[in-house]
C-alpha cells in the first residue's frame, strides 16, 4: 500500500498553515491550550467559529450549496491534522458535525433552512439528550416518553450528560413513542428549543471541577409534532445515524505528538535534587512506548484515509483508533501528573491563598494538569465506550 501526499495536497497544506498562521492569534491558542474539557469553551469555540465561516471552512464536510468546502477526504485529514498542530480550538461538533448531516439525510426542507443557516451562524447552539440514567451502552432501552396530543407529542422524562445543555438554547432527543414494541422499534427523533415550558437544566459538577455537563428534565413538555426528524418510531435509525458522526475525522496522533513533546518538556526541567525525571530510565521507556504506540497509530489514521478515499469504510479502525488515542493520551496525562510531582495534588491549581485573587499555585504548566487528567477518563466512556469499542472489533476484526 502506497501512503503518500501529492503535491497538490501538500500545497494545500502550505495554504492551510498560512491561514492558521494568519488567523489564529497567540492568544486564542493560549485558551485552547488551556482548555480542560471535552468541548473547547463556547465563548473561544464560536468566536474560532466566525473567523471559519468567514473564511468559507467552517463546515468542511457540508454540500457545497450549504456551505460546504468539497475537499477530498485527504484535504480534510490535512485539515484536521494541521489544526491539531497547531493547536487550533474545535468547534462544538453537537450541531455541526452531529445534528447536521441527519438533517441532509432526513430533514425535511423547512426544516434545512431553519435549522442549518442558524447553526452555521451560531444562532442556535444545540445540545444531544440521548443518554438517560441506566440507558447509557443500551441506548435503546431508553425511557423518556413523547404521546401524541393533537398536533404535539407531551413529553416527560429525563437526559442525563448532556453536554453543555446550560449554553444550549436547542437540543435533539430520543423519545419513546411505541412502548409495546422491541425497543429499538419505538423510538422517535424530536427537537425542541430548551425555552419550552416544562424543561429544567440541572448542573452536574465534575471531580475537575468543570461544569461541562447536565441533567435535564422534562416534564410535560408539549412539543409540535413537526419537530420530528425522520418518521415516527424510526428515531433508531436515525440516531445511528448520527453516532456515524460523532467520533472525530481522524489526526488524534498529530495532538497527541504535540502532548508528547509538552509531557518531555515538562519531565525535562530540573528538579529539587538536581536531576531531571526525563533521565530516569523508567520514566523514559514510557514515553518511548506511547511514541512507538503514537506512530502506529499514525500509521493506522493513515491506512483508514487510504480506505476512505479508495471509498470504502473505516470498518473497525474507526475503533481501534479511538480506543488507542483514549489510550495514549490518558497514559500522558497520568506521566504529566507524575512529571509536576506535588503540584498535581488534587486541584493544587484551584488553591486560594489568604485570599490572593489569583488561585494558581505553581508554574504555568502544571495549572491544568489535573484537571485534565481527571476529564480526560471520560474520553473511553463517551462517544462509545471502550468496551463497546472492543466488543465491534472482537466481532469484525476477529470473528468472534
Ligand atoms: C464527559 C461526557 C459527556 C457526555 N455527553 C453526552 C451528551 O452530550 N449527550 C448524551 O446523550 N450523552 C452524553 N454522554 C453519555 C455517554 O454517551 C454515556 O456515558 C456512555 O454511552 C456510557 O453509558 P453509561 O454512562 O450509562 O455507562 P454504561 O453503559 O452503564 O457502562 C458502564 C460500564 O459498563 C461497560 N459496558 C456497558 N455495556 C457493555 C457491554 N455490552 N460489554 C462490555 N462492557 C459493557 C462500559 O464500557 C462501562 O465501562 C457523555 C458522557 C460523558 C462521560
């Protein structure tokens, strides 16, 4: 298999970096950098967002006529990676990447042209209400009820690990409406402004401190049955539909080099005793294993590009990638904490002392270490959790 850029692609690339270097300030990297969650903070995400609109690249794998950039599936790679290397904040994927590609696929055409001008805009801000308490890896045992009432369903229940719901002023939910039947059968695709009467956003806080997700409740919430995406009680397919969207476009590897080189840096500086933890030959195989694990996986991004652009489909590398860049970032996170010693004492860098106005307590680069080490176990139970990934590519890969 022959894996190489052409020079077109590679003049692509030229043009995407001088943008990058162009657009994207110091300042905006330095918030990106600093960014704990999943989800870059909306403020930063929307404001990166315009300069992308602006620009005509905000939504690369739109038609065209929608705002699309009708890049090859190579040009979009490159696009990812470059942004990764540069460590570019991501735009908020819940109504670009996710809700946007089922309303092409079974939207009607009143709602495209409410729905996606917005969204590009930043008009409305989505948020995903799939999961509910105990319907997590078995989505479809899910229980939230919508029943018909005149021209409404009435919907009562509850989401939970929602995703930025207290920004959101949208969101896009599965609701029961055919109890009596299999589960997957019974289940309806509805949206709903989050202002309707009968929503109720309750916070989740994290261990890191983050109040990235929620709890929403529904009670009585009357919703016109024109809100409804795809036909009634075939919400499953059109949620799968979605969750196609929901894990990235590859180029993990390429930020994950870049928390690599942070992770050697900061294991580089000298400590107390005069010696640096880099030295160390334990602490040094380690990083020598996740860059041997960091090339691979580099090499299996490029294999999946390779499938795609000959057209077929990434099978089970979309897994096998996701699990092994969880993986090896939660293994960099967990040397970073090792690296900053005693500044990774549980939100060391939330300590305020004697009333100081700034809260950090040590250097710069240990400010975010623990909380992103505590956010970044969430990454193999999101998006399909580890298990679930190893049990596609025990059936795929491995017939079993
Ligand atoms: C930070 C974060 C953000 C999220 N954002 C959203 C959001 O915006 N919208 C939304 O709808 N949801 C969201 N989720 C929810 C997420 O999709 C679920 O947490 C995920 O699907 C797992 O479900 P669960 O939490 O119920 O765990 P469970 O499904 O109960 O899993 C518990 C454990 O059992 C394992 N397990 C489950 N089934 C199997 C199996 N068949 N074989 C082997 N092991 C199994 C899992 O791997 C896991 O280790 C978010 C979650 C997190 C952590």
């Amino acid at each position: 298999m022959k894996i190489a850029f052409s020079a077109e692609d590679e003049a692509f690339r030229a043009e995407v970096r001088a943008f990058l270097d162009e657009k994207l300030t110091p300042e905006m990297r330095e918030e990106a950098r600093k960014t704990t969650t999943v989800f870059a903070e909306k403020d930063l995400a929307m404001r990166w967002q315009a300069i992308l609109v602006e620009k005509g690249w905000a939504v690369p794998s739109w038609p065209v006529e929608h705002g699309g950039t009708g890049w090859s599936i190579t040009q979009k790679y490159i696009w990812n990676e470059e942004c990764a290397k540069a460590g570019a904040p991501g735009l908020i994927p819940l109504g670009l990447r996710m809700l946007a590609p089922v309303l092409f696929k079974y939207g009607t055409d009143e709602q495209k042209a409410h729905y996606l001008p917005r969204m590009l805009s930043g008009e409305d801000y989505w948020c995903q209400g799939y999961s509910e308490p105990g319907s997590g890896s078995d989505l479809s045992s899910l229980k939230t009820s919508a029943v018909k009432d005149g021209d409404d369903y009435i919907v009562n229940g509850t989401k939970i690990w929602t995703t930025h719901a207290q920004f959101a002023d949208h969101i896009f939910c599965l609701v029961r409406t055919d109890p009596n039947v299999r589960p997957q059968k019974g289940i309806t695709f509805l949206l709903m402004p989050m202002n309707l009467p009968g929503i109720k956003v309750d916070p989740i806080i994290t261990m890191a401190h983050d109040h990235e997700v929620n709890q929403v409740f529904f009670d009585d919430v009357r919703v016109p049955q024109s809100n409804r995406v795809g036909p009634e009680n075939e919400g499953w397919t059109v949620a799968k539909y979605l969750l196609e969207f929901e894990r990235g476009g590859g180029g993990a590897a390429a930020g994950i080099k870049i928390a690599l080189g942070e992770l050697k840096s900061v294991a580089s500086k000298e400590r107390d005793d005069g010696t640096a933890l880099i030295d160390d030959p334990g602490f040094r195989a380690r990083i020598n294993e996740l860059e041997i694990r960091r090339e691979a996986l580099e090499f299996a991004e490029l294999v999946t590009l390779s499938r795609l652009s000959r057209g077929d489909s990434p099978g089970a590398g979309s897994s096998l990638s996701k699990n092994t860049s969880v993986e090896i970032s939660q293994q960099i996170s967990t040397l970073k904490m090792e690296a900053i010693h005693y500044y990774a004492m549980p939100h060391a860098n939330l300590i305020s002392l004697n009333g100081h106005t700034d809260p950090r307590v040590g250097p710069d680069y240990a400010e975010t270490a623990t909380a992103r080490y505590l956010n970044s176990r969430a990454a193999s139970i999101f998006g399909g959790a580890r298990e679930v990934q190893k049990n596609i590519i025990a059936k795929t890969v491995l017939g079993l």
